[in-house]
C-alpha cells in the first residue's frame, strides 16, 4: 500500500528533469497517487508522466499555463471529471529572474510576481472546492529560504516567494474547517535544471559555495520531493499552516 495511494494529485511545473516538479510527481506516483503532471512545456510533462506509467503508476500530462485563470478552471475540470475528485495540490511552477534592485525592470517584477505568486493564487482558489467536495485534501506551496530571509538579487523573487508563505497560512487558517491543509516548502540550494543554468562553474562551484551550511552539501530534487510526499500523506494530518525549510542547516546560522 503506498504512502498516498488512491489519492488524485495535481504538481505543475513538473517538465524539467532534475526539477523539482519532475522529482514530487515521480515520488507522487510511485506511492499510489494517480498524477496529473502539468507544465508549459507539454513534451516534457508527457515524459514525466511516461516514467511514472513505466514505473507501475498511473498519470497523464496536460500542458498548462499557471498564469492562465482559464487554464486553471480547465486542469481541476480535468481531474474532477477524469478521476472525480481532487485530493493533492502541488504548486510547484515557478521561474527566477535574480537581479539587483537597479537592474530589476518593472516587467522582471511583475512577471516574477505573476509566475511566482499569483499562479498559487489561482491554483489555491479553484483547487479549494473541488477539495471540499472530495472531504478534504492537501495544498503544498513552493515558496523558498528567499521567502524567509533577505538574499541579494532576489527583490522580486524573494516577494513573491514570502508571499507564497502568508498566504498558505491564510488558507490554512480558512480552509481547516473543510479538512483542506496548506503548506509551505522552502527549499535551499538544490541542485535542479534552474539551479544549473544559474550557477557559474557548474556542480563544483555549487558545492564549494555549500560547504560551509551545517550539512555542507548541495541537495538533491528527491530531497524536497520526499518532504512534499509527506505533506501530502494522511501521515500529515494534523499538519497545516507550517513551513518546511528542507535547506541543510542554511536559515539556522
């Protein structure tokens, strides 16, 4: 019997591969859940859905984009009506646009916050019903340690990711009473397709750059995947409004 097995899970952002959508919709399927694995990128979404099919799981891929109020309305419609229910949320789609203040524009800004903040919005909105009418369920927010402490070139992204944090205490405070739970992850360093391609000196640097964190080391996408895997678990039930820094030790110093 797997850890999450019969429930109906949504992860966006789940295309790039090491991601960290990539990694929660795998372990998402491999313990039971049948998985609706969404992103922009549709060929990658289908190929994260072909693995977890491959492995003995069951899952589909819908292109989605989070920014979209329609779009959204369309991938709960979708699980409401292909599986009839909604059980699990992972609002994992996000970008990083990490610039000084001076050098941020207005449309950097506005994209991070749209990307970053207002697609949990979205997501938190139209998965609440359909969890009410399922008897319940868990939200799990990807916000990040730049929504809980200041780091350099993250004025925008930092915001939105702090905002992903109130928020899901906002609803966990609402939506208790329907047996809905809400969360956020704030991962560190984790070594991802987004980290790489933002990392100068590629996984040596990043490792070097870690060494002095409390566990020295750069994480794994498996490492947040397995704390989103027991949030979204009834192992978790008496869970909601918290925060999980899965970060080595890097907001405790």
């Amino acid at each position: 019997m797997g850890r999450v097995n019969g429930k109906v899970a949504i992860v966006t952002g789940a295309a790039s591969n090491p991601g960290l959508g990539h990694a929660t919709a795998m372990a998402l399927g491999r313990e039971g859940a049948t998985v609706i694995v969404t992103d922009i990128d549709l060929a990658g979404a289908e190929e994260c859905a072909k693995a977890i099919r491959d492995a003995g799981g069951d899952a589909a891929a819908l292109r989605q984009d989070v920014t979209s109020e329609d779009g959204w309305k369309q991938v709960i419609a979708y699980a409401q009506s292909t599986h009839g229910r909604l059980d699990v949320l992972v609002n994992n789609a996000g970008i990083a646009i990490l610039k000084p203040i001076d050098e941020l524009s207005l449309s950097d800004w506005n994209r991070q916050i749209e990307v970053n903040l207002t697609s949990v919005f979205l997501g938190c909105k139209y998965a609440a019903p359909a969890m009410r009418a399922a008897g319940g369920g868990s939200i799990v927010n990807l916000s990040s340690v730049a929504g809980l402490v200041g780091l350099q070139t993250c004025a925008a992204y930092g915001a939105a990711k702090g905002g992903v944090r109130i928020m899901s205490k906002v609803l966990a405070a609402e939506l208790g009473k329907d047996n809905i739970r809400c969360n956020s992850v704030h991962p560190g360093f984790i070594w991802t397709n987004m980290q790489a391609g933002a990392q100068t000196g590629g996984r040596e640097a990043a490792e070097a750059s870690t060494a002095g964190l409390p566990l020295g080391r750069v994480g794994e996408p498996d490492d947040i995947a397995n704390c989103i895997l027991y949030l979204a678990s009834d192992e978790a039930n008496y869970i909601t409004g918290a925060e999980f820094t899965v970060d080595a030790g890097m907001t405790a110093v």
